[in-house]
C-alpha cells in the first residue's frame, strides 16, 4: 500500500475518505458532497490502477490521446522539457547544476 510508486496516491485516497466521510457527518450541502464524492472514487481508481503493470502509462496515454485535461499535460511537457535542458546544460559543463559560478571567500 505504501510502495514508493503509489505512496502519494495511498495518501490522498485515505484522506479523500476522511474527508468526504467529515463533509456527509456535518450535513454540509449535497452538492458538495457528491462532488467531493466524485473525487474521491477518482482517486480510488487511479490508486487502483497502479497495481496493474503499465497501467497508470495506459490511462495517462489513453487521456492524452483524446484530448482531456490538454492544460494539464502541456504544463507537464514544459516543465519535462525545462527539467531535461537543465540536466544537459548540467552535464555539459561537467559541474553541479546548482553552482552559480562564483566562489565563497
């Protein structure tokens, strides 16, 4: 349940429980419930999910494919593509991706 692969997905399913179980007990509005509701049986899939070899890569591809949540994964393929620049310009100089190039007197 706590393997490093699904670690934050456990975290959030059981909090997801938690929660919506806090929410329905304080009799707060129905709407409200149902959507947090909607989440939470999100979140028990994707969790769900991570226990089938190459599943997550399957979902991920199939959502990408048809066009859900564009915002989502073009910010993810910036970040990507800025993180790997920053890895070959680190790796290219031969130094620490950190350094600033001065030194500490």
């Amino acid at each position: 349940m706590w393997h490093p692969t699904r670690r934050w997905s456990t975290a959030f399913y059981l909090s997801m429980i938690v929660i919506v179980f806090a929410v329905a007990v304080a009799k707060q509005n129905i709407g409200i419930v149902f959507a947090m509701l909607f989440v939470e049986i999100i979140a028990g899939t994707w969790y769900s999910i991570s226990f089938i070899p190459f599943g997550r890569m399957i979902v991920l591809k199939f959502l990408r494919s048809i066009g859900i949540c564009y915002p989502c994964f073009a910010v993810y393929d910036t970040i990507h593509e800025h993180s790997e620049a920053n890895k070959r310009q680190g790796s290219q100089s031969g130094g620490s991706i950190f350094s600033t190039g001065s030194s500490n007197k």
